[in-house]
C-alpha cells in the first residue's frame, strides 16, 4: 500500500557560533601583552565618555563595588590576590647557582627581557610540534622567509632551491611542513597571499559559525570582485539569502589580513610587566594577577542616569557607548580569567620546574594544556604569547614552562630544556684539557636513561651558545 507523507512543522534548537564585536574583543584583549592592553584601555577611556579609571575597585553597573574577575580556587594551587611583593613567603627559598630568587635579579630579569617577536612565537611552536630533524630544518627556512605581516611571500621553489645542497628538498617535500606551519598562532599566519589569508581564518572557525560557508566560497572565487557585487552581486554568486550574505560580509570583515603584524619587539632596555605572580606558602603554590595587570575601568553611574532621561539620538549615541563599555569589562574578565586558569595549570604541571629549575622541567605542549582546560591550542598560545609572571626564580616568560619532550629508557620523557641544562652542567664540569665531545656528551646522557643523537647533542650545544669541543680547549 502506497503511505501518503504528509507535510509536518517542528522547532529544534540548535547552537551557532557567531563571531559578535564582543567575541572579537575579547579575543583581541586576550592576545595583547600587558603594556598593549594598559594602551588599548586607556584609548577606550579617552573616546568613550561612560569609561572612567576606577581607583580601588571596579563599579559595576549597578554602582555597587566588585572586583572585576572572581579567582577560583582550587585546592592543589590556590588562587590568591597578592598586591605587595615576597612579603607573604615565609618559606626559605633554595637559590641554586644560576637560578633567580632576590628582588633585585627580579627586577634586573623584568628590565632584560623582551618582547617575542613574530619569528620567535612560530619557532617556539614549531620546537614544540614533534617535527623530524628533517621537517625541523624545513620550517626554520619557511618560518626565516616569513615577513612582518604574516606572508610567505618569496616564491617557494626558488626558497627551496636556495637550500641545496646542504638540504635536497622538494615541493613534496616543503608543502606538509608549511601546511602545518599554517595551523600555527595567529591564525592566518604562512599565507602566500590574501585570499590564503582569510581562508585559514575561516576554516579555523567552528563549521557552524553564521556566514561561514558562504564566505569561503566568496573568498575562493570572487574576493577581488567583492566591492563591485554589492550584496545582490553576492546572493546571487553565492545562491544565498540577504541575510547569509550579510552574515559572510560581517564575517570577512571581522578577520585579520595582517596575522603578524601584532607582534614585535620591544626596543632595548625595555621593561616588561609580569601579568601574573607565583608563590609558596606553607607548601602550597599560590597564582594571583600582579597587580595593575589588568587595568581598573569602570562605567560612570553619572551617564547612565542621564540615558534613563535622554531620548533621540543622544540616547543611542549612549547607548551605543554602554554597549562598548560593557563589553570591555566582559572582555577584560575573560582575559583575566582565562590568564589565571592557564598559569594554574602550568604551575600543576611544572611545580619541579618551578622548585629545581630548568633541569626538572617536563615535556608540555600547548595541546596539553588545551586538553586539561578544555580550550582551544589557539586559545592557549593567546594567552601564553609575550605574557612574563613573577616567581622566586626571577621574571619568567609564560613560554618558558612548555618544552617538547624525548621518551628515556626509563619508560618516562625528558624535555629538551631539561636535556639542554644537563648539558650545561656537562660542560661546565669538564676537564678544560680534554673538554666533551658531542658524541660523549650524548653517551653521557645515554648513561643515564635520555637517548639523545650526537647531532641533538649538537643541535642543542649550539643553541646554548656553548663552542665545539677543539674550541673549549685549555692548555695550561
């Protein structure tokens, strides 16, 4: 028997991600070092006439006082305000040679250091990524070729050919690095040109984001004829409704064409300012933001009375105003806490580090710790990159807890910053007369449980700035 199908409506929900203003506030904010953000804020306080700095507290919109991110405690590393220094540690402080711990080298480490520049952010990615030697070598070329902005603009077979004969490599050969080299922070970064650009942003939002779709078909086949088609132009290219077309025009507009151009270095001499601090006290780790990391920026109750009583347009030029305030603070919490949750989870994971120095430290990526939180790689480099906190060991870089790692004999791994400070140690224990040679150096550590090549050996000796073996020679 023949079943007639009859027409049924039904409502179901679902969950889009839509790229909002405040999204990409808050995603903006999180990647900036503090010194940009005490900019970017006071900009914001400068054009926004309901902004004002608030002294002691923030004031929330209902004229109450709140602090402006909650910490949330946990008990392995407790979550603390910590406003005025070491006062607070009671504890003695193990001060090995090399290794920071007085105020003073505190200070001398937050004048020194600077900030990552573009080069130095996708190197130490690439060092965390498991790349063979081989693809290791690749990506430092392809990572050298890539210029301020973000591009790989030289041509990629004349850059391979310039590598010959020291490394025979082919397209075949360069294009999975590259491609790898592309799912690095920021997003969009290793494209050869602008349409490569916004497609790597697009296809590393969420496959439901509003406009998504439509805006990588425009983006492959119609990005430089964009401005002539106007939205009707689009609808129909695309086969889409207005309202899909709005939505990829917002979408595009949204990304970045210039990845790299957010990072740079400081010029010398500059200070840097710890975002956050970390401290023992009766045997536990403690995480706070140091103070004045996150600047305090309130909303004044003044002008908001007077919207309750204003209507035409300065009514919306007002509300327009509080809607930008509004999502600073919201953007300026979720900065603040997405920091926290990420230092807390570093100090978890590198409490040897932290109580022993570099030889102590594990092996940790950024997808590990994206794992453990739950956030995106991308996420975790935002809040990791040209972000300092202070420690007893002196000012350190958020970087500096993550290190790629080499499996031991032992069934465990080591890190490679762990491997390189045994290195250190190697050396600078040597007879001056018959110094180390790199193939002792890596029977050493076979030794003692790390299966380290004569070339790692190497590979790391010279990132130590340590000379060859016949160049450490003393006679006398």
């Amino acid at each position: 028997m023949l079943q007639v199908m009859k027409p049924q409506l039904s409502a179901t929900t679902s969950q889009h991600l839509v790229l909002t203003p405040q999204l990409r506030q808050a995603i903006h904010l999180l990647q900036l070092s503090s010194a940009e953000l005490e900019t970017e804020v006071a900009a914001a306080v400068a054009s926004n006439p309901l902004l004002d700095w608030a002294e002691d507290s923030d004031v929330n919109e209902g004229g109450q006082e709140a602090p402006l991110a909650q910490p949330h405690d946990e008990a392995a590393v407790p979550v603390a305000t910590h406003e005025d220094g070491w006062e607070h540690d009671p504890e003695p402080w193990p001060n090995p040679a090399g290794s920071g711990g007085s105020r003073a080298d505190d200070r001398d480490s937050e004048q020194s250091a600077g900030e990552d520049s573009l080069h130095d952010h996708l190197l130490w990615q690439l060092h965390l990524g498991h790349f063979s030697p081989r693809d290791t070598r690749i990506g430092v070329a392809l990572i050298d070729a890539i210029d301020d902005d973000g591009y790989l603009r030289e041509n990629l077979a004349e850059l391979l050919a310039s590598l010959r004969p020291e490394l025979d490599v082919g397209m075949e050969d360069a294009l999975p690095v590259l491609h790898r080299i592309q799912q690095f922070d920021p997003v969009g970064v290793a494209a050869r040109d602008l349409g490569e650009c916004l497609l790597l942003q697009l296809r590393a939002l969420p496959a439901d984001t509003a406009g998504r779709e439509v805006a990588l078909l425009l983006t492959r086949e119609a990005l430089q004829r964009l401005p002539k088609l106007g939205l009707a132009g689009i609808c129909q290219h695309a086969g889409c409704s207005q309202d899909a077309a709005e939505a990829a025009v917002q979408l595009l507009r949204s990304l970045n064409p210039r990845p790299g151009a957010q990072y740079g270095a400081l010029p010398s001499g500059s200070y840097v300012a710890p975002d956050c601090v970390i401290w023992r006290q009766q045997g536990l780790w403690h995480v706070a933001l140091e103070a004045g990391a996150i600047p305090k920026v309130a909303i004044q109750r003044e002008y908001q009375q007077l919207l309750r009583h204003t209507g035409g347009a300065d009514a919306d030029y007002l509300r327009g105003h509080l809607q930008e305030a509004r999502w600073l603070l919201k953007g300026l919490e979720s900065r603040a806490e997405t920091l926290q949750r990420v230092v807390r989870c570093l100090v978890k994971e590198q409490t040897g580090f932290l109580e022993f120095g570099p030889q102590a430290l594990r092996p940790l990526t950024l997808r590990n710790v994206a794992d453990v939180l739950g956030l995106h790689e991308s996420t975790v480099s935002r809040a990791v990159a040209r972000k300092y906190v202070r420690t007893p060991r002196g000012t350190l870089a958020l970087r500096d807890f993550f290190a790629s790692g080499i499996e031991t004999d032992a069934g465990g791994s080591a890190s490679s910053t762990a491997i390189q400070d045994r290195i250190r140690q190697l050396v600078a224990a040597e007879n001056p007369r018959k110094p180390l040679s790199d193939a002792r150096l890596a029977d050493t550590l076979k030794e003692e449980g790390v299966p380290v090549a004569r070339r790692t050996v190497a590979k790391y000796r010279e990132a130590l700035q340590i000379p060859a073996s016949h160049e450490r020679v003393r006679i006398g």
